[in-house]
C-alpha cells in the first residue's frame, strides 16, 4: 500500500505500518513453515543441518510468495510477474544464503549443532535474512503503482471538498445578467381614412 513520496509524513509511516503489519503477517507464516519443515526433516531423516535448513527455506519461499503476490502486495503492480518472479526468486536466493550462512556458521564454525541450538541459529539466520528480504521485496520485486498527477479540475474539486469539510463554502457570486436593449416597436399604422 505504500505510495512512493506522496502524502504527508504522517500517511507514509502509517502506510509503512501496514507494510510491515502485512509482511510480518506472510512473514511470520513463512518462518512457521520453514522451522517446520526444517524440524519434520531433521527428525526423520539423516540428512546434514544446512541441507535440511536449505529445503525447509525452499519450501518456505513458495509459500511467502504466495502471500505476498496475492495479500501483503496486491495492490502493487502486477504486470510483468515473469520478471516479478526472477527478481523474488533472485532475492530469495541471496536471503536463503544469508539464513543458511548463519546457521553453516554456528554448526560447522563453533560446533553448536545441537536440536535447540540448530533452531536458535536458524531462527536467527531467518531475522537476519528477513530485513534484507523486506528492503528487495519492496523495493525491486513488488514496486509500488504510481500515484497519478492531479490535474487542474482534481484539483480544483479536492480543494472544494477539503474547503467544505472544514467550514460552509460561501454562496457563489451571481452571474452578471447580460444588458437587454429594447427591440423598436413598430409605430402603428393610421387607420384607414374614409369610411
């Protein structure tokens, strides 16, 4: 819902508000998929931390831009979704490697590779990772719709609905009535003589 530069300070942060409640919202559904998903592999399977982390991530990317295209940005622009789609997958990309890069670090660097610890650093991984994702979404893939330019008679009526919420707009002057000249009468004609 964001609009690029226009309003008062006031609507802009309350817009960013909405913004944030929105993909906090989608967010916060994406990070209960993704620890899910990461929790349901690491506990049937074999496989590695970061493999288990990485498809868990995957899977949660699918379901955020789900909500994103169709909640938290449907009032964005949505032409061109081939390269919406490139430019979310890119970005999601790069996030996935800041998210995975953080838990890689925590497991393979320091050696925390425990249930609650591989949780903690991949909850971490995803905070880090989110406010990247936030600043490309909304700015690169999910670009705000221009606000049109008022012309002169939108102008011309906001002011006169503005005016008119805060106080009675005046009577408008009488138009000037155009002078009459008076048309010639004809003089009558005398009167037949002789009868």
């Amino acid at each position: 819902m964001s609009t690029p530069g226009n309003g008062s300070v006031l609507e802009r942060v309350r817009g960013l508000v909405r913004e944030v409640a929105k993909f906090g919202a989608v967010g916060g559904l994406g990070v209960l998929v993704n620890l899910g998903v990461f929790n349901l592999i690491r506990s049937t399977t074999e496989l590695q931390v970061v493999r288990a982390s990485v498809i868990a991530t995957v899977v949660a990317i699918a379901t955020n831009y789900l909500g994103f295209r169709y909640f938290a940005y449907r009032d964005r622009a949505q032409s061109g979704r081939t390269r919406e789609l490139s430019l979310f997958v890119a970005f999601s990309v790069v996030g996935l490697v800041i998210e995975n890069g953080v838990l890689y670090t925590a497991t393979y660097g320091f050696g925390w590779d425990g249930p609650v610890a591989s949780n903690v650093f991949k909850f971490i991984g995803i905070g880090v990772a989110t406010v990247f994702r936030f600043w490309s979404y909304r700015t690169w893939v999910f670009k705000a719709l221009p606000v049109p330019v008022p012309g002169p008679v939108a102008v011309a009526a906001s002011a006169a609905v503005t005016s008119s919420s805060a106080e009675p707009m005046p009577e408008p002057a009488p138009l000037p009535k155009p002078e009459r000249t008076p048309e010639p009468v004809p003089e009558p004609e005398p009167a037949p003589a002789g009868n």
